[in-house]
C-alpha cells in the first residue's frame, strides 16, 4: 500500500499524471524512477523537425513587414505577385497564428505521450519561470520557439546557461523590449542628439527589473531603482539582428550585441562595479547574478511551492537553496535535494492541479486521442489557462488560491462530463481509476465510479473526485 | 450564447437533498440596503498621466512628448475636465459621466507601496495593507463581512467575482463566489449530484461546487448574452455579467472584474495607438456595465484602480516605465461627481517623486474608505482595524456620495 501511494505521488506529483500501466513499473522504486529519467539529457518535442526555428521565423516576418511596408509606400506594383500582396496583406499576425498553435500541439502532444514526465514538468516550469505572454501579439509566432530553444535544452544542465540562452533569446528581448533599449550616452543617443531626431531613442528598463525581481533575485533580493536603471544600462545594445534603418546589422532574428546602442562607462550594481567595455558588462553582471545567494534562495522556494506544498517547509527550501549554491547552479542535485525531501512524499495531496496539470493528467489517465489540431488549446482556453498567456512576466501563479475557484471548478466539471460523453463505453473506469490513482483512489470514489449509471458517467466521476484535482 | 444550465427549481432540487451548502446567500431581506459597488482592478500600472492628462499643467508636453494627449480642442484632442486636466479622448462615456455629475478623479493618489514591482504592488493593493503579502486575504472581501447584517441568521452579504478564480481582493471569509460564461454543455442533474455525494466530505470542494450553483442560478435569471469577439469587446461581455448580477433584487451587492494589459513600456500611443484602444474598449464595458445595471445605476457606485502609475517622462521606447502616482475613478450614479480629487503636486522637476514619477498626495486607501463608509455603509472602527488594518491615519475622504 506504502508503494502504491509513493508511486501515485511520483507519477502525479512529479510527473503528469499516471497513464494505465505505469504505476506497475514505478511502484518498486519511485524515487528511482524519478531518478532515472534526470539522465540522458533534454528530449526534444516530438515532431521539432517540422516547427521553424524562432531565426526563421523572425526573419520571415521581417520579410512580411517590409512587404507591407512597400505596399503602402507606392500603390500596387504590377511586379508584385498576387500571393506576395495578399500575405502582406494579412499581416504577422496571420502569419503567426497558425504557428502558435502548431507549437501548443506539440507541446500537448509531448506532456501527454511522455515516458519522462518528470522532465516535461520541469520544461513548464522554468518556460513559467521565464514567462513570455502571448497577449504581446510580438511573441505570438516565437513562444514556443522560446521554450524549444531557451528552456527545454537547459533544464538538465545549469541554471546560468539556462539564463543566459533565455535572456539573449530574441523572444524575451522582444517581450521585455530590450531589444530597442538604447543608452542615453550611446553613439546612437549622441548622434541623433547632434541631428535632433532623439526621439524614441533611449533606456527601457523593463528587462532589467524583471531579471532582478523575477528571473533571479527575487523581489526581496536587496536591489533598489538605482541598480534596476544601472543595470538597464548594462543591457543596452542586447537586441536582435536585422531590422531596418539604425537596427539593419547582425543576422535577422539572432541575437545581436549592437555597441552602438551601449551605454558606456562602468555601472554599479550590489555595490560591485562592473568596468567592463561592451557585450562583456552585462555578461559579468548576469553571470554574478545567476551565483548570487538571493537567487538560489528565491529558485529554492518557488521550486518548493511547485513540488512540495503552496507553502513550503522552510527546512526543504534551505536543502533545496543549498543543494544549489554547493553545485554552482547544476540543476540536476537541486532536482535530487527536491526528491529527497520527505516533505513532498507525504499526503493528503497538498498540490492543487493547475488546469494545464488537469488536462494534462485526464490525458495521459484516460488515453484521450491527441490528433486535433487544437485539442490542448481548445482545452486549455475552456479551463482557463490558455498556453502561453499568463498576462505577465510573473507566469502564471503556484497556489490553490489561484486555481480553486468556484466557476473554475464548474468548468472542469463540465469538460469532464464533455470527456465522458465522447469517450462512452470505450473506457473502463473501473479499471482506468486504480491503475492510475493507485494508493490515492479513496474507497468512496470507487464504489461512485462501481455504481455509476453508464461508462460515460463513470468517466466523469473519475475525472472529478477530489483525488483527481490534485498532485 | 451562453447555457442556461441549472434552473431554480433544479438548483434547489440539487442542492437540498445534498450535503452542500453554499457559503453564499444572495437572497436578501427588503431591509437591506441596495446599494451597489464593482471594483475594477487595473492590472499593469494604468498610466494616469495619459489616461486623466494634466494638458494645463506646464510641464506635461515636454515630459510627454510624442505621446503627450493633446490639448481639448485640438485634432485628437483630450476631453476637457477642468483647466488643468482632460480625460483620455478614448474615454468618451466616462466623459458623459463628468457632465452628469457621475464621475470623481482622483489624481495623484498612490497605495502605500513605493516600491516598482507589479506584483508586490498589486499584492498591496489588493490586502489592504501596507507590505506585500501582509494578509492572505483582500480588502473588498472583509469589507463584507463588516457589512450591516440583512436579517438574523443570514450568512451575510455576498460578494461575486467576474471569472473562473477569486483574486485576492474577494479572498477571506466572507462568501464570495465566481462566475463566468461557460461555453461547454450542460451537466445533467444526476451526475452532478453524484459529484457533489464525492465532494461531502472535501472543505474546499463541496463549497465552492456550491457556490458556482448559486452563483449560477442568479446568472440564469438575468440576461447573460454571450458578447461579439474583438478588441472592442474586451470587457464588454463581463461587465455585462457584472451589471445582471447586480441589477437583480436577489443578486449579490458587490462583484469585482480584473483586467490586465495596462503595462505600456513601448509604443504606448497617444491620442491613438496601443494604450487609447484599450481604454476605448474600457469606455465601452463600462457603458455596457451602465446599461445592464439600469434602474441600479442610480444605487451604484463604481471604482477602478491600478497598482501604481508611470514614470512622467516617456522612455526610450515611446512608453513609460514604472513609477508611483496615478489615477483611480470613481464613477457611478450615486456618485456626488463632476469634481477633481486631488492635491496636484505639478510635474515641475522638482515636485516628481524621486526626480522621474508624479508624487503621491492622497492615499487610495482615503476614496476607498469613504466609498464604503458613505456607500456601503461599512463602519468606520472596522475600516481603520479590520478593512485597512491600521490605517486609522488615513481619514476616509468625505462627501464622495450623494446624500
């Protein structure tokens, strides 16, 4: 019994949700499992290969904006193929749409077909950790570039490479719009001040203080406005390649260091100085940050509250915190100090499912079909968390507070029911509950599910026990 | 359209011969009070300098330049409120509000927060204190349970939530329940007594199933239209919900609405542009909202605040970034309107609140209180302790109600 419940933690918990068969194979040894799947770095989303990079992308929008640039420049030139015009015509977001929602699939596909779900659990957790909004139309055809790219190829390595590919990705420049980010002292600041064009020209120091409040630090990591505006100024000149007029070098859609928009001079920040020229001020500063003490402690706790409890012991957080700092960031002890903590093996289930968590889970519990084309999007919208759209830089939020509303749960009830009606009689809940709730399954929802008036309402009894809404 | 998924007799059928029960007690006495109050969160720091433009003040133009609002009268031009200031030209009902002596700005008000954080900020905002994460419950939510009771044994007066969760403003424990439209099928009556037979014994469950049935029975009485897709559209469909709730005799008393997208640090526009649409689409819910309140209307009292302001000058991105001061409206036809509240500090280089944000001179806590003091009735020993714990240093401003 002891098993069939660590294994039901290891599988939900941890993982996404059991499918039929897997809590056998992980009811011997969940810590094990858990373990294992550490090793033999990042899979890559299945079916990458037919999803253009964010380079390709990027670059093929700037093709388009010039396109419609032209067209409105002179009237139609007779040159111009019909095609060319109408694309114009629709615009990026046309262009961007159909891609958001390719990658949205994938990224279904791959939670719910996973044989390391442990490992897709942490991809969405840091892609939160570094969220991007899709409600900036601006990231809509890159974020799961951003994740593919910036997120899922780090999550087993270090922290501050994971950092460092999520802050140079032209995603977050965009998002947080450092990309245009220009020092006041700059040459490009001296030389539009000397022919009067200066407007529009200056610091944005959106991503700094977003990188401090949230990607490392923490907000009670001891900064103030003026290291928030030095630090800004550090950053300036990282932007992306290509681009018109004063942004025309570097290679379109890359990241690109334009010294011409760098403020120069050393900057102060945490009451270190950082003298360094160029590309290397910034780099030696979001490099100190990714080691300092506030940052390990800040990454500690959020990961505890993820796995662990919406308020979790101190004591795991300081395991976590140290088990961090000791390895320099390698983010795999930080995993195995969170494993070992007692306090996330232990019941009831302290973990509210997130709607992606749930959908994720009914999924994976039930064998659902994921052919659609917009069966995880559509999903994720009806229950209120649509990918990739947590409206802000924070992500989205970690608590049952957030999650456990009245109408949210109504929805959930009602997609369940939806699940039931389409699935029938062709599954077994009564078979399906044990094999993926194991040592969970209460004894109250089992006979529900034993006396249930059809298998469609079986199902829907399954989907909605309390045992089901949480990890 | 929306589904009408649960009719009275249905909902009381379900909910009688169940271990259920809803927090949530929206039928009231005939002795209760009928005022009215929504509360908009504005989330993303509202830049109240482009929304309620200081156009008279000396410094404004400079400090904006490409994206200052332009003067009332102009092409584009800002809506004349007084001498000194204007209404965004996107804001074209609220506008009509000022005339009817329906809306009060308030300018320059501020939370006691200084610090920049979004999220802290709006944690502030939203406890009632004065630091971030002081409570783990909001201030619109024990405002209600100090309200005056309806009748004896009541379980006090309810508040409703326009979405799927309750922001912390409605968390505590005063029933509080959320709703929003639902575009999935119906649930027949056996299976969802099923459901609720499992949740019996689940704290947290059982009640808020309980709630969204409650929740839901109110919202088949009134006339939940499902609204049209697009920009325009943003608020209107809930804001609609909003008002049917309210208008209904047997509704909940206070509901509250979250937004976000108001974090303009790039391309914020001026009299057109990024910002502008948005507040357009807010004009229009909030017109939406007026409408469906009708004859409550003239019971209503509206507000809406942001966590903080923006910087006074504009970036190096054609936005703003973070800053302090901002604006908050209160608007509503009990509303004693048509007036500036405000202790305008200028936005000459010195009077910015460290050299770059519009300085705070009224507490947002202040209309607050006076809004629930005049209007809801909520007393003013539990407004100092319980509402805004130890705030019995921030005065509720007077006379914001009509008498």
């Amino acid at each position: 019994m002891a098993d069939s419940v660590a294994a039901a933690i290891a599988t939900n918990r941890f993982g996404l949700g059991a499918r039929p068969g897997e809590l056998a194979n992980v009811a011997p040894d969940p810590r094990g499992w858990l373990l294992a799947q550490l090793s033999g770095g990042s899979p890559p989303v299945p079916g990458a290969a037919a999803l253009e990079g964010s380079e390709a992308i990027l670059a093929r929008a700037a093709v388009l904006r010039e396109e419609m640039r032209d067209r409105k420049r002179a009237t139609a030139d007779p040159r111009d193929s019909e095609e060319k015009l109408r694309r114009a015509a629709q615009g990026i977001g046309a262009y961007y749409r159909p891609l958001y929602v390719a990658e949205v699939q994938a990224r279904f596909r791959a939670a719910v077909a996973s044989d390391r779900p442990l490992v897709e659990r942490l991809v969405q957790f840091w892609a939160n950790h570094f969220a991007v909004s899709v409600d900036k139309a601006a990231v809509l055809g890159v974020a799961g570039a951003f994740e593919r790219e910036a997120i899922r190829p780090h999550v087993l390595g270090r922290f501050e490479d994971l950092l460092f590919a999520v802050e140079r990705h032209p995603a977050m420049l965009l998002y947080l719009d450092n990309f245009q980010s220009v020092g006041p002292g700059s040459v490009l600041a001296r030389r539009a001040t000397a022919s009067r064009r200066r407007h529009g020209l200056g610091l944005n120091e959106n991503l700094a203080r977003e990188i401090l409040e949230l990607h490392t630090l923490g907000v009670d990591g001891g900064y103030t406005q003026a290291d928030v505006t030095s630090f800004a100024r550090m950053i300036t000149g990282w932007s992306i390649g290509g681009g018109r007029g004063r942004l025309a070098e570097g290679e379109p859609g890359r990241f690109a260091f334009r010294v011409n928009l760098h403020e120069p001079g050393a900057q102060q920040l945490l009451g270190r100085r950082y003298a360094q020229a160029g590309y290397g001020q910034g780099e030696a500063a979001l490099r100190d940050l990714a080691r300092h003490p506030a940052t390990a402690r800040h990454l500690a706790q959020k990961l505890a509250r993820h796995f662990i409890a919406d308020d979790p012991p101190a004591a795991a957080v300081e395991q976590i915190a140290t088990a961090f700092e000791r390895h320099e960031g390698e983010l795999i002890p930080v995993y195995r100090a969170i494993i070992d903590a007692p306090e996330a093996w232990e019941t009831p289930l302290a973990k509210y499912k997130t709607p992606a968590d749930y959908i994720h889970s009914a999924y994976r519990g039930l064998e659902l079909p994921t052919d659609g084309q917009r069966a995880g999007l559509t999903a994720s919208e009806l229950l209120g968390q649509r990918t990739w759209s947590p409206g802000s830089p924070a992500g989205w939020p970690d608590s049952a507070a957030d999650w456990d509303g009245a109408s949210a749960l109504l929805k959930r009830i009602e997609w369940a029911d939806a699940v039931g009606a389409r699935l029938g009689d062709r599954r077994d809940a009564q078979r399906t509950a044990p094999a993926i709730l194991g040592g969970m399954l209460s004894k109250k929802v089992s006979q529900a599910i034993a006396r249930a008036a059809s298998g469609a309402q079986a199902v829907t009894l399954l989907l909605t026990a309390p045992e089901f809404m949480r990890r | 359209m929306n589904h009408i998924r649960i009719d009275r007799r249905r909902f009381l059928a379900v909910a009688a011969t169940l271990p259920l029960v809803s927090r949530v007690a929206f039928a009231r006495a005939a002795s209760v009070p009928d005022a009215r109050f929504v509360f908009i969160l504005l989330r993303g720091a509202l830049d109240g300098l482009a929304t309620v433009p200081p156009c008279g003040d000396p410094s404004y133009a400079g400090l904006r330049r490409e994206i200052a609002i332009p003067r009332p009268g102009e092409p584009n031009g800002a809506l004349a409120l007084d001498t000194t200031f204007a209404l965004h030209p996107g804001l074209p009902f609220l506008h009509e509000c000022w005339r009817a002596k329906a809306l009060l700005v308030a300018h320059a008000v501020a939370t006691p927060y200084r610090e920049r954080s979004h999220f802290d900020g709006q944690d502030v905002l939203e406890n009632g204190g004065v630091r971030p994460n002081a409570f783990a419950s909001g201030w619109l939510n024990r405002a209600l349970t100090a309200l005056p009771q309806g009748r004896p044994g009541s379980h006090g007066e309810t508040g409703i939530a326009l979405g799927q969760n309750l922001p912390l403003t409605m968390r505590g424990p005063a029933p509080v329940a959320s709703w929003s439209p639902s575009r999935l099928p119906a649930i027949d009556d056996d299976t969802l007594t099923r459901i609720a037979d499992l949740y019996a014994r689940d704290p947290v469950l059982s009640v808020r199933l309980a709630d969204a049935l409650a929740a839901d029975e109110v919202a088949q009485g009134a006339s939940m239209e499902t609204a049209p897709r697009g920009g325009g559209a943003r608020y209107l469909e809930t804001l609609r919900a909003a008002g049917s709730f309210l208008a209904r005799e047997e509704g909940p008393q206070v509901a509250m609405l979250d937004t976000t997208g108001w974090d303009t640090h790039a391309n914020e526009g001026g009299a057109q542009g990024q910002l502008a649409t948005r507040l357009g689409a807010l004009d229009t819910g909030l017109r939406a909202l007026k409408e469906a309140l009708g004859a409550a209307w003239s019971r209503s009292v509206v507000v809406l605040a942001t966590e903080f302001g923006r910087t006074a000058a504009v970036n190096g991105t054609r936005g703003t970034d973070h800053g302090t001061a901002t604006v908050a409206f209160v608007l509503g036809g009990a509303v004693e309107g048509g007036r500036m509240l405000t202790d305008w500090p200028g936005l000459s280089r010195g009077a910015l609140y460290q050299q770059r944000d519009l300085a705070p001179t009224l507490d947002l806590r202040s209309v607050l209180k006076g809004v629930l003091h005049d209007h809801l009735r909520v007393s003013s020993a539990a407004l100092d302790s319980d509402v805004f714990p130890d705030s019995s240093m921030v005065r509720p401003a007077k006379d914001l109600i009509r008498a």
